[in-house]
C-alpha cells in the first residue's frame, strides 16, 4: 500500500474555549494528534473546573434571557443563519473533520459536514412546523380546553464522541437550541476542531451571548465528568461508549437529570439466500468498513445462509482487498486510519484475540506498511475472521474498527434467535428480495433501527437511538423535541 501523509495547515493551530460569546484560553493545554502521520495539528485548552462552571454560569444567564421567551420562528431563523454560517465555510469544516479524523475527503463532503447543516435546517423547520396538541372535554365542572405548551428544560450538556464529530455534536446542539435551551457543549478531546469552527460561526451570525458555551477538554475527572455534575445542568445528552453512558447515569443520579444517550453496538447485518447478492456485497462492504468501521451503526457481526456463504465470504473478501488504506490527501483513498494510536491498540488486541478465539483470517489482521510519515499513523487492515463460535469475545464485544465476523445460519428464526442473542441493540441492516420476509424480519429484530436493503440511510425526523446498552431515549423528529423540552398542560374551563 502506498500513501503519502499530507496535511492542511490553514486550520487553527491553538484551540480555546467558547464562552458567554468569547473565545477563551487556559493555561493547561493538551496536544490534538494527527492519526495520520502522528504529528501535533494543534494545541487545545484543557478546561479547569472554573472555565467549566463559567460556561455553565453563561448559560443559565443566558437563558434567563430573551432566548427563553423568543419564539419558535425566530430560533428557527438563528438556526437557519448556523447552517448558512457553516456552508458559507465547508472546506474549513470539510479541512478540520479530515486533519482530525484522516477520514477521506468525500466522506468529509457527502456525509459529516453536510449532516452537520441538515441537522440546523431539520431542527428549524421542525420548531417552525410543529403541531400542538388541543383537547376538549366537557365535565361536570363545565366545558374545559386542554392545551400542551413546550418549555425549554434550561440549560443542556452536550457530550460527543469522536467518530462522527459535526455530525452528532450538531445533532444534539441543533434541537437543543430549537427547543430554546442555552447549551454548554463538549466535542471529544480526540476532535476539538470543527467544534471550534462551529463556535465561530455562532460568533460571526452574533448569536446572543451565552447561548452556545463550547468547553474543550477530556471526560472522566475531567470537563465531561464535572459539566455532567455540575448543579447548574438541567440535562445531559451523550453519544458514546456504553461504559461511560454508565458512568453518567451515576454522576446525574443525585441531580435526578434527564438524560438521553446513544451507546455502543455489535450489530448485525443477514444475508439471505434470495438477497441480490451484488447489492449485499457492497452493503455489506459499506456496513462494515465506512470511516475505517468506526461508525456506530457499523456491522461487525455479518450472517449469510448456506447457499450462499463460500461466494459470499470470497466476494467480500476481494471487495474489502480492493480498498485504498492510506492518507486521505492523497486521490483514491478510501479507507483511513483509526482514530489515535490508543485505539488502534485496542483493535490490535481484538486481532490477536481473534486468533487466540480460533478464527480464520480471511483477509487483513494487521498493520499496512507505507514506507512513508503513514506509518507513524493509526492505521489497520480491513479485517475479516469466519469460524468463530457465537460467544466468542470478538463476536460480542464492540470492536469499533474495520473488521466483521461471517457466519453461516440454515433458517429464518435462528438468525433471528442470533441478532438478538446480545448485550447490543443499536441496529442491523437485512438483505433480501422478499417483501414478506423483510417485514416478517425486521419487527423481530431488537434493535433501534432496522434497515432492509439499505444501511445507514437516515431521515431526521424518524425516531434514533438503541436497546438495551446501546442506549436511553429516542432522538430525532419530535422525539428530539420531547427530550430538549418539558411539557406543561394547560386546562382552561370556557363554558
Ligand atoms: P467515549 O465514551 O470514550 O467518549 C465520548 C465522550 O464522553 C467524549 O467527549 C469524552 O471526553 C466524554 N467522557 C468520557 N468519560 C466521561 C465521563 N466519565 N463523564 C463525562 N464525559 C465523559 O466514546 P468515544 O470513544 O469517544 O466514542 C466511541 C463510542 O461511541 C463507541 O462505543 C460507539 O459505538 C459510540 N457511539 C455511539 C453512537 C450512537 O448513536 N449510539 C454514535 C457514535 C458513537
Ligand atoms: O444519524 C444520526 O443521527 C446518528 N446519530 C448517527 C450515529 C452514528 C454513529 O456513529
């Protein structure tokens, strides 16, 4: 594999904190890493418990403001101006997304930054449209009208992850501020950079101080752990790993918080035998090997039925072959690295651990060499494994990395039997050409989401998030607005 590491220098080389409408600095810093090539991109202001209850303090004053009392069409204008800020500058957020992440520029393009904006202009068009709900009951008492107002629930967290960076801090920034809360936001310490741009943009538009307070810094005994246990946060929202959503739900549990969290996977993706078998391939090649398998929704675990389990399992095999690992600034690449040589040595792990377990290797299991400052990157083979008993640790834990485990299955409530058999309920994906299997599939299957034929295919309005450890709550649509409000019922005796 050849590649050459190459990266942007326009972007902003110290990262500071965004608070009451100012950029702010500290004097703890912490280096944000290239998993490219290794090398220091930018230094980034660790925050002390002070910058935090600041950002916090601007919030809550900020929403004892007019941001409380504005109408919704108004904040759905704010939010309209975000997305046009942010468009007026996609190669920056497209810049800042591919230095952190070493995810190809494409991917950066179609997918992260243009999310990034769908998320505002969903959300305001959202706020804009929606109905109320109006009842009326005639009692003893005499005739009353019912009514349900939305309130904001004051001031949220935002936790994020560094997978997906634009794309899930601004799903959970947008609605918040829709619903008219004050935010006090935290991007994972792996990916400080677009969530910076972001906060010049609020800056640039003029959004009223203090309603969006951007804090860098790391999670446990850290900015995260003190936003989650501060007083003055009326509720957290998180997307991560299901460890720390536990760990959350702990340190709210005195504060009684809301929460809304979206957790770990080991999904799956079944293979039928009347599937199309090019479409499943490539499904499949997707579902497991998009952003290097680092996307929650990822298929680590793949089920094929027996007829067609030898040429599926050497279908995929040349398609994952055929990838381009390597440097994103370099044409071609479709695959770059992990996201931080940590991870990568938890992948490496899972690799050996997978031999230890008795897998098969298909393809892949180790560390591309590339002659250049790419090997001093995060980078891993794709990886397929066939062989593995369905208890075996690589088949149930989470490995977040370009790797799936292929199994055969003989009948319909086995595989069913099989999805479900774990600690996980994110999301699977189903290929077949029945119609009558796809919907008698897919109620069955205990996970979040369910797609047939498709993977990772999201209209913003339906219902997002997971079972049993993959998390707690729906977002998305008016489910997102249920969770960024609190509703109060208003009954009115007319008659
Ligand atoms: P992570 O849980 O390590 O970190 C996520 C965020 O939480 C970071 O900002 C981190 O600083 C912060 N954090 C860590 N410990 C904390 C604590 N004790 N208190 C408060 N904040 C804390 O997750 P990650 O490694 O950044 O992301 C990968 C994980 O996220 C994977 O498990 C993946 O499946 C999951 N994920 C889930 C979804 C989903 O929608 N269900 C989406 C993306 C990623
Ligand atoms: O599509 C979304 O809104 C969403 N939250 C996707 C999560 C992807 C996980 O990495």
């Amino acid at each position: 594999m050849t590649s050459n590491a190459r990266a942007p220098n326009a972007l902003p080389r110290r990262l500071r904190h965004f608070i009451d409408g100012e950029f702010v600095d500290a004097e703890a810093s912490f280096a944000n890493v290239s998993p490219v090539d290794g090398r220091e991109l930018s230094r980034v202001a660790e925050a002390d418990a002070v910058a935090v209850d600041a950002a916090i303090q601007a919030a809550r004053r900020a929403q004892q403001g007019p941001w409380r009392r504005m109408r919704a069409p108004e904040r759905a204008d704010w939010l309209q101006r975000i997305a046009d800020g942010i468009e007026a500058r996609f190669d920056d957020f497209v810049a800042a997304e591919v230095a952190d992440t070493g995810r190809p520029i494409a991917q950066a393009r179609s997918l992260d930054v243009t999310r990034g904006i769908a998320n505002f202009r969903t959300f305001a068009d959202l706020v804009r449209t929606a109905p109320g709900e109006f009842f009326e009951t005639s009692t003893p008492d005499g005739d009353m009208l019912n009514y349900v107002t939305r309130k904001p629930l004051g001031v949220v967290g935002v936790i994020s992850p560094w997978n997906l960076p634009l794309l899930l801090f601004t799903w959970k920034v947008a609605p918040a501020l829709a619903m008219g809360n004050c935010v006090v936001a935290k991007p994972s310490e792996e990916t400080p950079t677009s969530a910076t741009l972001l906060a010049e943009v609020m800056r640039d538009i003029g959004l009223p101080p203090g309603v969006f307070n951007l804090i860098h810094g790391h999670g446990a005994n850290a900015a995260g752990e003190w936003l989650t246990k501060h007083p003055g946060v009326d509720a957290i929202t998180f997307t991560g790993e299901s460890k720390t959503g536990s760990a959350i739900m702990k340190a709210v549990a005195d504060g009684v918080k809301n929460v809304s969290f979206e957790l770990g996977g080991k999904n799956a993706a079944v293979v039928f035998a009347d599937a199309d078998f090019d479409a499943a391939v490539d499904g499949v090649l997707r579902s497991s090997f998009t952003n290097a398998g680092q996307v929650c929704l990822c298929s680590e675990r793949v089920y094929v039925e027996r007829p067609l389990f030898e040429r599926f399992v050497a279908a995929l095999k040349a398609r994952t072959e055929a990838l381009r690992v390597g440097s994103p600034y370099e044409a071609g690449t479709t695959t770059g690295p992990l996201i931080s040589q940590g991870h990568r040595n938890k992948v490496l792990g899972y690799f050996r651990l997978a031999v230890e377990e008795g897998a098969t290797v298909v393809t892949g299991g180790g560390v591309p060499r590339f002659g250049n400052a790419c090997d001093d990157g995060a980078f891993v083979e794709p990886t397929i494994w066939t062989d593995l008993p369905d208890d075996a640790r690589c088949v149930t834990e989470e490995i977040f990395g370009p790797v799936c485990h292929i199994a055969p299955f003989d009948d319909e409530d086995e595989v069913v039997r099989r999805v479900n058999d774990s600690a996980y309920g994110l999301a699977a994906s189903v290929w077949t050409t029945s119609l009558s299997r796809a919907h008698r599939v897919a109620p069955q299957i205990e996970t979040g989401i369910v797609w047939v034929n498709a993977w990772f295919v999201r209209d913003l309005r339906t219902p997002f998030g997971g079972a049993k450890q993959s998390g707690f709550g729906r977002e998305g649509g008016r489910h997102s607005m249920d969770f960024y409000s609190e509703l109060t019922t208003v009954c009115v005796k007319v008659a």
